[in-house]
C-alpha cells in the first residue's frame, strides 16, 4: 500500500539507467576534466580510481541498501535505525539543495550552447559574434543567464512532477544509451585530430610531481578526488537512498553497486579522453578550471571542425551534456521532494508531488541567483563574492578559492564538506553500531549470497572512515 504511494522502479534496468543516469552527469562531463586538468592528470586519476574502489562502491552499497531496507527517503530512512541519526538524513538533503543551486545554472548554460549550435547550423550566428570567446561573453550577459537558468529549472521540475514510472524511468531509459553514443562519436573524431596524443599522455603517462608542488601536494590531489567522487557518484547525499527506496527486494544490490560506479568511471575517463586530447590539439591549457569545457570545446567545434560538421558536433555535445545534467538534477529535486512526499504520507495526507517539487524549484531559483549573477567569480558582476559579504580577504592563493566565486562556495559546503561528512557518519554507523551485518542481510534479501563480506567490514569500519576525516581535516584547513 506504501510502496504503491511512494512509486516503485517498473523495472531493474529502469532502475539502473536512472541511477546511472543520477551519477553521470555535468560532474563527469564538465568536471572531471578540469578537476584532473588543474590536479596533475595521471596523479588524479590513481587517486580517484584508489577513491571508487576503497569509499564510493562501498557507501553506494550503504546508500541503496538503507533506502530499500526502510523504504523511506533520507531523513526518515536514518531516522528509522534511530531518531538522532536522522540528522544524517538532515545533511543528505540539504546537499542536494545546495548542489541544485548551482547544478541548474550551469545546466542553463549547457543549453545556451545547445541552442547556439542548433542556430549556427541553419546560417545564423548563434554565438554573439563572440565566436570561442563566448563563455567570457556569457557570463556577463545575465538576462540570458538567467533565462536559461529558468528553463533548465522548469524541465527539472516537469519531469519530476511526473512521477517516478512516468517521469524519471521513462526518460532515463532513452536518454542514457544515446549518451554513451553520442560520447563515442566524439572521442573517435578528436583522437583523429593532429596533437591529441599529448591528452592521452597527460592522463595516462606516470607523472606524480604535482604531489610536490606547494600549491597543490597531495591532500590538494586527495580532497580534489574526493569531492569529485562523491559529486560523480551521487553519493553523501539523498539520492541514492532515495532511489533504492523504490527498488524491489528482488534485485541483487550488490550487482547494482558496482554496475553504477563502474558505469560512473567509465563515462568520466571517456569525457576525459574527450576533453584532454581536445585540449592538446587546439592548445588549450588543461588547468584552465571551470571554463576548461566550454572554451576548449568552443575551439574544437567552431575553429577545429569550422562550417555546419562544426555546428552538427557541437550540437551533438551539448544536447549529451545536457541529458547528462538533466538525468542527474531530476535525482536531486527527486531526494528534495521525497521527502516532503513521505512526510505527507506519514500523516496520512494524499501526497502531493507537484507541489512539493514546485516549491523546492522556487527555492533553487532564489539563493541559485548569486551564481547566475556573479560571473564565476570573475569579477564586476552584479552580486557581491562572498569574501566580500563575509568581511573576510579576496580569494586564496592557488587553485582553491572558494570565497571569490558563489559557485565554488557552495560546492565546497556541499561537495567539501557534507557529503564527506555524510559519508563519515553513515560508515561509523554502519561499521560500530548498527553493524555492515544490516546491510548484508537487506542485500541477502533478494537471495544472491552476500560475497566479499570480509573486504566491506574493513572498509566500513576502518578504511572509509579514516579517509574522510582526513579529507574533512584537509577541507576544513582550506577552509580557515
Ligand atoms: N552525479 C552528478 C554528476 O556527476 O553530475 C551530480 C549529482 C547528482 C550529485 C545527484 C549528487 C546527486 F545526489
């Protein structure tokens, strides 16, 4: 009867195309590559797989294994194992509100180059007259900013006013094969272009230096990863417990577990083997940052292929970028509006989907301004940086400034902070009080025996919490 209340996935592919759909998104896309780009490449890229392999496939287990095992959403799925830890409940939502903040202005702005290429191919200028140097155009133009900013929050919240089955399955079953397509036809033609090998040898070649570098060293390289991690793999926050709540007790979660992370890693290191190679050919510097997709891809597209091919690909990319945004800001308006739903559902109200997820859009449109009004952080914008706000200095020294940029400043409350935070309680809880002995049996319940139990007790109890408090302290003492 709840279960009939709340929706339930049709299916186990369903499931795994909008989980995986949840995880890929403008995190691999967008920044992947430029987190590696700034980071040292192959340095980064040892330490992210050493992350997925040690934290993110074993929280993505905890995560789907309490949200099916309580069939409830975050706040309510903690609460169940005992009231005060539904404060972890409390941390895995605001995340993804924060997240959706910037998430949807960013995602506007991957349409705003859709859109460019979609005009260009039909003769007229979709780009200003700005031609590669529109990103620096764009940030500036806020009237487009913004209306772009809105689209991409009303198609988030139509399809998340559809329902589980008839919204976010449907869509996610579609879109995620065309992605990988769409990914391949990419990579094909850039590793065609002349320069590209040296993309390849910035990912793949061994070279560790940046671990001595003053600026960024290892912890710099670390709490990098590992923000990217849990922003990749959607985890720390709501959406996976979200997502297993509606997954039958038929279906294996362990086979689920890692089909999502490695899926995850896959696309990421495609975008990679996309964007870096890109770069090398059109010379573009990889520790360019948060501009890196956009202005390296505007010289591929516009200057490398020219004409209507040029107009065709970009096209091409960036309706992928934006499946991929979209599949990904649906599961966080999902675990925000869920919620909501199953408090309704608790006080035996009929829920009331639309309206929850009306409200939350509403929300993200107003503290998501800044971000669309501060240029990146790139200076003389319309809003206030937050040092600025805060009375405190302008932007750090090195690759880390938080405080100049609204975009960076919620990214790093919500992918520095509470998702490793999140991450840290929720593996104390399952390795010392309530034991990985809970998560076994719920996987056991769909009758695959539970393999590996030796491998996840030392990674619950030992290994994941050690790792976050080390991350936490390196955030935090960027932070101050
Ligand atoms: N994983 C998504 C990405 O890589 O873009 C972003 C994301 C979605 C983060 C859902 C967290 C989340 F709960």
């Amino acid at each position: 009867m709840q279960e009939h209340n709340r929706g339930q996935w049709g299916s186990n592919l369903g499931f795994l195309m909008a989980a995986v759909g949840s995880a890929v998104g403008l995190g691999n896309i967008w920044g992947f590559p430029y987190k590696m780009g700034k980071t040292g490449g192959f340095a980064f890229l040892i330490v992210y797989l050493a992350l997925v392999l040690l934290v993110g496939i074993v929280v993505m287990l905890g995560e789907l294994a309490l949200g099916r095992s309580t069939g409830k959403s975050p706040i309510e799925a903690y609460g169940a194992l005992k009231a005060k830890y539904k404060i972890v409940g409390v941390m895995a939502i605001i995340s993804p509100f924060v997240i959706l903040c910037f998430y949807c202005v960013l995602g506007g702005m991957v349409m705003r180059y859709m859109l460019g290429f979609l005009v260009s191919i039909f003769g007229a200028d979709g780009f200003s007259g700005q031609g590669d140097g529109f990103f620096g155009y764009l940030l500036y133009d806020y009237k487009g900013m913004i209306l772009f900013f809105i689209i991409f929050l009303v198609v988030n919240m139509g399809i998340i006013m559809g329902g589980v089955q008839s919204g976010i399955e449907r869509f996610t079953k579609i879109a995620m094969p065309a992605l990988a397509v769409c990914l391949v036809i990419i990579i094909v033609f850039v590793a065609m272009q002349p320069g590209a090998k040296g993309g390849y040898e910035f990912m793949f070649k061994p070279d560790f230096s940046v671990f001595s570098d003053p600026d960024i060293g290892f912890f710099g390289v670390l709490k990098t990863a590992a923000g990217q991690m849990f922003f990749s793999l959607s985890l720390g926050m709501g959406a996976m417990i979200t997502y297993g709540s509606y997954l039958s007790k038929k279906e294996s979660l362990q086979r689920n577990s890692l089909i999502i992370p490695i899926a995850d890693t896959v696309i990421a290191l495609m975008a990679g083997m996309m964007v870096m190679p890109a770069c090398a050919a059109y010379g573009i510097d990889f520790g360019k940052g948060p501009g890196l997709l956009f202005a390296s891809m505007q010289g591929v597209f516009l200057d490398g292929m020219g004409g209507t091919i040029g107009n065709v690909m970009g096209f091409l990319f960036y309706f992928l970028v934006f499946i991929a945004a979209i599949t990904s800001s649906i599961s966080l308006l999902e675990a925000c509006s869920a919620t909501i739903i199953d408090k309704q559902i608790a006080k035996g109200k009929a829920p009331r989907r639309k309206t929850a997820a009306g409200i939350f859009t509403l929300c993200i449109f107003i503290l998501g301004l800044p971000i669309a009004l501060d240029a990146l952080g790139s200076g003389g914008a319309l809003v206030k940086a937050p040092y600025e706000l805060m009375g405190l200095e302008a932007g750090g020294a090195g690759y880390a400034m938080w405080n100049d940029c609204w975009l960076d400043f919620y990214d790093l409350i919500a992918e520095g902070i509470l998702m490793p935070l999140g991450a840290l309680l929720m593996s104390l809880i399952f390795g010392w009080v309530v034991g990985p002995k809970y998560i076994y049996d719920e996987c056991e319940q769909s009758g695959h025996p539970f393999k590996f139990k030796p491998y996840f007790d030392v990674c619950f109890k030992v290994i994941v919490p050690i790792i976050m408090v080390v991350v936490l302290y390196a955030q935090i003492t960027d932070f101050f």
